[in-house]
C-alpha cells in the first residue's frame, strides 16, 4: 500500500499594490491529510470519507493527491 497526500491551498487578499489590488493572491499550499491506499482513486475515497468537504472533480481549484515523498 502507498501513501498519498491530499494538498489544498490557502488564499492571502487585499487591495494593496503586493497583491496587485485584489488580482493575484497569494496561494499556499499545505498537505491538508495523508492516507494510505492501493491505488489514487482508492486514496481519494477514502480522503473523502475522512472529510466529506472535500470534492476532487470541483473546477474551482479543487484538492489535488499526490504520492508521499513527490514534490509539488
């Protein structure tokens, strides 16, 4: 079994010139949760059965899984 790691992000905002008024915020992202699983789609599952939030197919920047020790 392998280990995969749901990232998510966070947003900074505000109408200054270092976010460029309000147009590029600054995205941070952090492994919200690691789970153990055969497969990614298996891994997603069970992700989504830990946090009922989550939505993997969402088109407005949705988590992402990525395999333990990969870089992202």
């Amino acid at each position: 079994m392998k280990k995969y790691n749901v990232i998510q992000e966070t947003y900074e905002n505000a109408n200054t010139p270092e976010f460029g008024y309000g147009d590029f915020p600054r995205r941070t992202p952090y492994i919200a949760m690691t789970v153990e699983a055969e497969t990614p789609r298996k891994a997603m599952n069970k992700a989504k059965k830990i946090d009922p939030t989550l939505c993997f197919s969402s088109k407005v920047f949705p988590p992402w899984l990525i395999e333990d020790g990969a870089k992202f």
